[in-house]
C-alpha cells in the first residue's frame, strides 16, 4: 500500500507529467510550431484532469480516463525523443533526459491500469523502487551541473559529488537484484535505503539552497525556477516510499517535511 491515498497518487503523478509537458513546450524551439501546441494541449489536458480530481475525487473512471491520456502522452515524448536522437527536432532536451520522464509516465501507466479495474496495485518491490528513482535522482543531479554555468565551479563541484554517489547506488542495487536471485531477502537493504535517504536528503537541502540563490540573483545557470523546484516533490514522494519500507528512515526526521512539501505541491491548484 502507498503511503499516498489513490487521491493522492494520482494529483501526485498528473503534476508531475504537467511539469513534463510544460518543460517540453519550453525547450522547444519556437519555430516547432506543432509541437509547442501539441505539448500545450497536453499542458491544458492535465490542468483539466486536475481540477477534475479536485471535484470529484478518485475513481476507475477517472483512472481509465487520466490512463489514456497518460498514454498518448507517453507516445508523444517518445516520439520526440526519436527525433532528437535522429537530429530531426530542436528541442534543448537530451535523450537521456526522456528516459527519465518516460520511466515516470509508465509508473503512472502501471498504476492506472490497476485502479481502472478497480484493483489495488501491487507494491514495488525495493530494488524496482530504486530502479526507478535513482534514476531520477541521478538525471537531476546531472542536469544540475549541466544548468549552471561553467564559472560556478564551486557548485559544480559539489554537486558532481551527488552525482557519483547515486552511481555508485545504481551500480550497488544492480547487483543486489542479481543476488535476489537466488535468496529471497537482500541482508543489507537497510542499510542501503537508509544511506540513500541520506544522501537525497542532503541533496534536497543543496536544492534548496540553489533555488534561495537563484531567486536572489546570486546564481549563474541556463534554467528556470520551475525546473528547478521540480526536484522536490519527485525527491520527497521516493523519501516517503523509503520510510514506507524501512522505519529507520523515519529516525532522520524529514518524513514530516517530506509530506508536508508534497502535500503543497499535490494541492497547488486548488
């Protein structure tokens, strides 16, 4: 069971594929004219399925509903990111930045599917969690040194530090699923989700800090404000995923934090 309500779930993962859509309609060059409207037509169909759930809540209508379009938004980005790898499209977005956001809506997918049927989705398992958000994690990090300018070396650096960590993490919990499978528990996963909580929260608070200098004009990037808050609620919902399956996580005292920032972001408008 999530440690969101299904309401929850789904006002979580509609944000967060608006977020997508916008970002999309905002690197693509202007002279992409049917792309920049498709993406705004995506832009006002999660606003509309938004404020739908704000009205009349959760159910498998509206999961079979916010299903397809979550769908054709899924064919929408990979069918951009085919054209970025080809050279076919101006978009100041990486392939590999696609991955990422495409992992995300097919999560929303699978969940969907199951609440469209009126069933309970199954939990994923840790190492499935991480697969997930350790990505994220990573592409963030990553995109932060991409965004800031060359001359913050200072903060370029620190971040790079965050990117080899969740690496190493990535190249750890690859081998665990290859340990799982010949012995039902990993020993260590603990341990592991704990060290990661820690490093993400640490990373949450550089965010933080970034977004403070950037709104005092005391930072040199190449990004939005948008972008870079996006960061949190994504952060925050794999926080309360891993205090859901390890208690210890709960111990470092951002469990509370965590649902209090995603709880704004969920409800933002409303």
């Amino acid at each position: 069971m999530s440690p969101l309500t299904v309401a929850e779930e789904h006002a979580f993962w509609l944000n967060i594929l608006l977020d997508h859509a916008v970002f999309v309609r905002d690197f693509l060059s202007p002279a992409e004219k049917d792309y920049v409207r498709r993406a705004n037509h995506f832009i006002r169909e999660f606003e509309e399925m938004i404020h739908r759930l704000h009205e009349e809540g959760a159910s498998a209508q509206f999961a079979a509903q916010s299903l397809q379009l979550a769908e054709n938004y899924y064919q929408f980005e990979g069918h951009l990111q085919a054209l970025r790898i080809k050279n076919e499209i101006v978009i100041d977005l990486t392939p590999t930045y696609l991955i990422g956001t495409l992992n995300e809506n097919e999560e929303y997918i699978r969940l969907c599917q199951k609440w469209s049927q009126g069933q309970t989705p199954t939990m994923l398992s840790t190492p499935k969690l991480l697969n997930l958000w350790l990505d994220d994690m990573l592409g963030h990090a990553l995109l932060l040194v991409n965004i800031l300018d060359p001359i913050e070396m200072v903060m370029i650096q620190k971040t790079t530090r965050l990117v080899d960590a969740y690496e190493k993490y990535k190249l750890k919990n690859s081998a665990i699923q290859k340990y799982l499978r010949f012995m039902p528990t990993f020993p260590g996963e603990n341990r592991f989700t704990y060290e990661i909580a820690e490093t993400t929260i640490a990373f949450n608070n550089w965010v933080d800090e970034v977004i403070h200098m950037f709104q005092h004009d005391e930072v040199l990037s190449r990004t939005t404000l948008p972008f870079l808050e996006h960061h949190l609620p994504e952060s925050c919902y794999f926080l309360l995923h891993l205090a859901q399956r390890n208690p210890r996580v709960n111990a470092l005292g951002k469990t509370s934090q965590s649902r209090e920032i995603l709880t704004r972001y969920i409800t933002r408008f409303q």
